[in-house]
C-alpha cells in the first residue's frame, strides 16, 4: 500500500477515535435517557396493543405504499453496443478534425499508440521508445503519417480529413504487409 494512503488511514480512524471520545457524553445524555423513558412507556402498556398498533401501523403504510400511483416506466432503450458507441464518437472527432485542434490532438494520440502498437508487434520494439520517436519525428519516415501523427498547431486547410485517410491506409498497409 502507498504510504500516503496509509497515514491518511491512520489519520482517518484516529480522527474517528478522537470524536467518538468527544462526543459519547453529549449523545448519551440526549439519547439515553428519552429512549429509556420511551420504552419504559412502551414495556408498561399491555403487549397485546402494542403489537396491535403495530400491526395496524404496518397494514397502513403497505395499503398507501401500495396505492401509489405507478407510473408506466418509459421503454428502457435498446442497449447499444459499446463498440457502436466508439465508432459514433470517433466519427464526431474526425468531423471536427478539419476546424479543431483538440479533435486533430485526440485522433494523433490515439493513432500514435496504434502505430506504436503495431511498430511494437512487427519489429520487436519496445512501445515507450516508439512513442518517443514518433514525438521526435525520427519515425515514421513518410510524411502523410508523420504529419497526422504530429498535428500543426495552426488551423487547418479543410484538407485533414484526406491527410487522414492516407495515413491510415499507410498504417493499414504497414499492419498487413510491414511496408510504410
């Protein structure tokens, strides 16, 4: 365990400890005596009206809990597939990509970790250090990739979506045939 996370524990329950001891007086005094009285009350009355009032009590709050007025739940919409819902979001970020900066930072990092993935699987290269090639620009030497892998930050051309799928039919080109 962290050891942060132990001295906040420990923190924690001496905090507990602590106003436990402070405040058992008060609440005992305010608690203990009225409920003593209180079942004093209920121990004296004869036990079969109290299980009578009880009864009632409890046939009452069923019959108005159960004359509420039950509304039709709305039709639970189908389920859609986690994947679908990744492919509707992907398709909103590629759209913004030709006018938005943060879409074009959000495709590039994700692309990087697959091209990373696949430099990874294809040529036995540690991940990290494809990660920082791609940052440096050593890697990929084709710069239809490069260029959608390191996004300029400066507006775009309304060109970005082209750009984009030429690198990732170079990335697919490379995942099939390892050729860039």
């Amino acid at each position: 365990m962290d050891r942060r996370k132990i001295v906040r524990l420990m923190i924690f329950a001496a905090a507990v400890v602590l106003l436990t001891i402070v405040m058992y007086p008060p609440m005992a005094t305010l608690l203990t005596e009225p409920l003593a009285q209180l079942w004093w009350l209920v121990d004296s009355l004869p036990q079969r009206l109290v299980w009578i009032v009880l009864a009632v009590a409890g046939f009452v709050l069923a019959v108005t809990v159960g004359r509420r007025e039950r509304t039709p739940s709305p039709e639970a919409a189908q389920p859609r597939p986690s994947s679908y819902t990744e492919v509707e979001r992907l398709a909103k970020i590629i759209e913004l990509s030709d006018r938005s900066l943060w879409a074009r930072d959000v495709l590039s990092r994700r692309l990087c970790e697959t091209a990373a993935g696949l430099r990874a699987l294809r040529e036995g290269v540690h991940r990290d250090q494809v990660r920082e090639e791609v940052l440096t620009g050593r890697w990929p030497s084709t710069r239809t990739v490069a260029d959608v892998l390191q996004p300029r930050q400066q507006e775009g051309d309304g060109n970005y979506v082209s750009g984009l799928a030429r690198a990732l039919d170079s990335l697919e080109r490379y995942a099939l045939e390892g050729d860039l």
